[in-house]
C-alpha cells in the first residue's frame, strides 16, 4: 500500500512540472519571445568558366609571356651587352653609318660621283665579276630612290642589335650573304623577263645600291633566331607588304633577303638550340 501510494505521488510531480514547463511555453509564445534559429549556411557553387573564356585567359597569358620573354633576349640582354663591352659592342653600326655619310658627301660633287659609280654601283647589266667585286662597297652607297639621312637611325639599330645578339662575325656574314642573295637574284629575274616572278629588261639599268635589304634581313635573322615574333613584325613585315605591293627591283630583292635570313636563322637554331635564349657571343 505504501508502495503505490508512492507511485502515485511520483506521477502526480511528473504531471505538475509537465504542466509548468508547457505553460513556461505557452507564456514564452505568448509574450512574442520565439526561439532563435541560426541563420542558413550559404552554399557557394563555383561554376566553371565558359570555353571561350577559358582559351582567352590561356591566350593572354601566352602573350604575356611571350612578351616579357621577347623584351628579354632583344631589349634587357643587348643592353646589358652593351653597358659590358661599350662602344665596342656596336662598333660595327658605328663605322656602317660613318661610311654612309661619307660616300653621301663624297657623291655630292662631280668627281666624288665618278668615283663612287666606278666602285660601287651594282647594275644587271654589268659583268658578274665586277658585281663580285661591287657588293661590298655598294651596301655604305645611299640607294638612289632614298634619302641618306633619315634611313641612318635605322640602319644604325638594326645592326648595332644584330652585332649585341649575334656577335660581329655573324652579323657581317648575314649582312652580306642576304644582300649578295638579292643582287644575284635579280640578275636571275631579270633574265627570266617579264613574267609572274621575272623582271623587265629595263630594270638592269637601275642602280642596285644600299644598306636596305642588309638592314631588313639582319632584322629577320635576329627574329628568327630569338622566335621574336613582334619584331619580326615591327620591323620586317612593313618591308614586306611595301615589296608586294611595289613589285620593283629593290622590293624583289628584299622578298629574297628576308628568305634568306629567315633560312640562314632557322639553319643556326637548328645546329645550336641555345642560341635562342642565351647571350650573345662576342
């Protein structure tokens, strides 16, 4: 009897603090006081890039690369070369633009001209031998058709970098072999006459002197062997859009220095990988 009189007095507690807690409850929700839920977690979804978009952030970063690797073998390693070696460095470039004013001041007058037509002009009328003979000092003789002295900075940058990348040896070697290249060319061109690729009988009258196709060949030597491709077109392509589109004796010839250099550069390149990045030999 006592037993259960104790049950029934735990049941009874039992019931009252459920009664209170449910009415704490109710008070709670009466008063507006609601319980505080967290806030949801956002959920990021990172979605993946179209393609497009993907190739043209592969693309720029290909350029930039490119770039700043190009700025590097053509701009930062020759002017490094040349704080090392000094006027030395672009000595060449030097005495190629002291001997083009000179011959230019020695044309100015009778006997100057005289002078210079006997030892360096270059004609396809001429004998081959005297032409052999010719091209050397026909490369410091201003062409006709073009002015001496605005074409000085030019000439003075394209072999001053040539000498900083390729050395002195190989630069005189390039210069005269694309501008030799030319020359025999248009002899052939020439004989060939007046056809898709030929040239008119006339044109072995013009006077075939100049620095030019040297110039623009020792321009894309250097792009061909350093794989600058803005320099290539910076300082090459105009040339080549002005020879096609003024097919004449000197545009002819420069078509054929720039192959040859392109050709004369892949050549290097393929017996010697390090040229492409290394420093250049003295």
């Amino acid at each position: 009897m006592a037993r259960s009189s104790k049950a029934g007095g735990e049941s009874l507690a039992g019931a009252v603090w459920g009664s209170r807690v449910r009415g704490d409850t109710d008070a709670r929700e009466r008063a507006g006081v609601a319980e505080q839920v967290p806030p949801p977690v956002p959920v990021t979804v990172t979605v993946p890039p179209p393609r497009a978009e993907r190739r043209l952030r592969r693309f720029a970063r290909f350029i930039g690369r490119q770039l700043l690797r190009e700025f590097r073998v053509v701009v930062a390693e020759p002017v490094r070369t040349l704080v090392r070696r000094g006027l030395s460095g672009v000595l060449l470039a030097v005495f190629t633009a002291v001997a083009v004013l000179t011959l230019h001041a020695v044309d100015q007058s009778p006997t100057g001209a005289t002078l210079v037509r006997l030892t360096s002009h270059v004609r396809g009328d001429i004998p081959l031998p005297l032409v052999l003979l010719r091209t050397p000092l026909s490369l410091f003789v201003p062409a006709r058709d073009m002015p001496a002295l605005p074409g000085i900075p030019v000439l003075f940058l394209g072999i001053a970098l040539a000498q900083l990348v390729l050395g002195r040896i190989r630069t005189v070697v390039v210069a005269y072999a694309v501008s030799l290249a030319g020359t025999l060319s248009a002899r052939v061109m020439i004989a060939a006459g007046p056809r898709w690729w030929g040239l008119p009988p006339e044109a072995a009258q013009v006077i075939d002197t100049g620095a030019s196709a040297a110039v623009v060949g020792l321009f894309a030597h250097v792009a061909t062997v350093k794989r600058a491709p803005v320099l290539f077109l910076c300082a090459v392509t105009p040339t080549v859009l002005r020879s096609i589109q003024k097919p004449n004796l000197a545009g002819r010839e420069h078509l054929v220095a720039i192959t040859v250099a392109v050709l004369l550069g892949l050549l290097a390149t393929r017996r010697d990988p390090a040229l492409r990045d290394g420093p250049g030999p003295a």
